[in-house]
C-alpha cells in the first residue's frame, strides 16, 4: 500500500485579491527596441558578445519561475520572452512533448534555461508501481537527451505528489525532487491579471513559482509580469541558481518542507474527478 505525500501548496482565489500589483496594472511597458545593428562589413570579425555574469543569489534577490508539462504549444512566445528581459526559467518537460515539439526542447537548453523531467505521459506516481515510475522517468530522460543533447537535473512528479517508490526512482536515477512554494494557479483562473496578482503575492525572495507554459494568459501576462519582477528587486533564475539548491542529494526534496506544508491550500490540479482538465496536457 502506498501512502502519498500529497503537497498542497499557495493558492486561494486570486480574483478577489487587491495587491498593490493591481495599482500598476495598466502600465504595459512596450518591449524595447533592440540595439542598433552595428554597420559591420561582412569581413569584419565579429566581436563575441560578453558573457553576462551569473548571477549570485547569495547576495542579490531571486527568484524561480518553473513551468510545467511542456514544451507548451506557447513555449516559443515564452522563450522570447525570457530572452528578451535576461531572465532564465526552468521548465519540467514531458517527454511526450518533447518528442512533438523537439525544437522548443532544444531551444530550452541553447538558451540556458534548466529542464527538469515531469515524467513521459503525467500519470500520478502515487498510483503506479515502481517500476512503471522508473519507466516515466527513464524515457523521458532519454528522449530529452537525444533532443538537446542534455540530460534533465530535476524530477518534478506529476501533480507533485510523491511518495517512497518516486524517492527510490529519484535516488536511482541520481536528482532531486523539485516542487514549489508559491504558485500561479494559472490553469485555474486563464486569467492574466489574476496570474499575474497571485504570483506576485507569492513572490518571496529563493521563492520557486509553478506556472505551466500552455496556459496562453501565462505566456501573455510575462512581459509584464517580469517587469514588475524586476521592479521589485528581483533576478529571474533558474532553479539551480538558488542557493539552496546548489548541494541537494539524489531523492533531497526542493524547497524545503514543500511536501509536508498542510497550511497551504492546493495550487495544483489534483486530477480528482472534479478536476478541470484540459487535455492533452493538464495538471502540474
Ligand atoms: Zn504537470
């Protein structure tokens, strides 16, 4: 028998929040023009950009935007996004996806985000055996490196929900177990100034945000979202940019004490039947 580690985490109905978010609302900044395009011949060496300098979470605040179940069919749009603002994500792909939509997968990695695996096909890992658990992970670590070159760090389970088996799997396979401690509950609301409220009430500096990158108002709302981010104070990261996240073990789960938190009411589908899905891909 198995006993599930279900995590509950940040939500509450955004649409009624009044945050100070709200005042700064309507103030869209418009994408800024790229740099002029130097007048280089065609001989003329190109000079290597300059790397920027990582950023060091130790002394600045940061924050981690993670998106789910992807590649999402708006993982483009995101992409340039992220790129434009200098902001890096972390995204938990299903292998499923990976295998249809490659390109996005391998831009994901060109482009310095983190990939985590978030299993081939979504099944709650609560409910099947070990090995089938060991199977979701395996294919999609494998499809994954086949498609960018590079193998997932990070498991994030389905829906979140873990228990001993994903922890044996998790050790076998040598990551941790990355969950959240804020979230977006942008598959609840697809509404992008109550996306765009709930993460901000959520945001805390080392903070790790769940968003999903097929919600089409999550893609839209994060030009500005990032803008307020900044704003605020904050660097957008990767997971692996946190500081407490630089020494975790096989099976060590991320943020701490994500999983044993019962204060937080469910920001995540739970796949009961009086779930919302949207298929193909719904749930975290
Ligand atoms: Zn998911």
């Amino acid at each position: 028998m198995k006993f599930p580690i279900r995590t509950v985490l940040a939500g509450g109905c955004a649409l009624s929040l009044l945050t100070a978010a709200s005042a700064a609302w309507g103030a869209e900044r418009s994408a800024p023009a790229g740099a002029a395009k130097p007048s280089a011949t065609p001989t003329a060496t190109a000079k290597p950009k300059p790397k920027p300098k990582p950023v060091d979470c130790a002394k600045v605040k940061c924050i981690a935007l993670t998106f789910d179940d992807g590649p999402g069919k708006y993982a483009d749009k995101l992409l340039d996004t992220l790129k434009k603002h200098g902001a890096k994500a972390t995204f938990f792909l299903e292998g499923q996806y990976v295998k249809s939509r490659p390109a996005f997968a391998k831009r994901m990695v060109a482009e310095g985000h983190d990939i985590g695996n978030h299993s081939y096909t979504h099944p709650k890992f609560t409910e099947i055996p070990l090995e089938n658990i060991r199977e979701e992970l395996k294919k999609t670590q494998d499809i994954v490196k086949k498609v960018t070159g590079k193998y997932p760090t990070m498991i994030r389970p389905p829906y979140g929900l873990l228990d001993d088996d994903t922890k044996t799997a998790a050790t076998e396979m040598k990551m941790p177990i990355v969950l959240w401690n804020g979230g977006s509950r942008d598959w609840a609301t697809k509404n992008e100034k109550a996306i765009y409220d709930e993460v901000l009430k959520n945001a805390k500096r080392d903070g790790v945000i769940l968003m999903h990158d097929w919600v089409t108002q999550t893609v839209l709302v994060m030009p500005k979202l990032l803008t307020e981010l900044k704003k605020r104070g904050y660097h957008v990261v990767a997971v692996s940019s946190l500081p407490g996240a630089k020494s975790l073990k096989p099976a060590d789960v991320y943020p701490a004490g994500a999983a044993e938190d019962k204060d937080l009411s469910s920001d995540s589908p739970t796949g009961d039947a009086d779930t919302p899905v949207e298929a193909p891909a719904d749930g975290t």
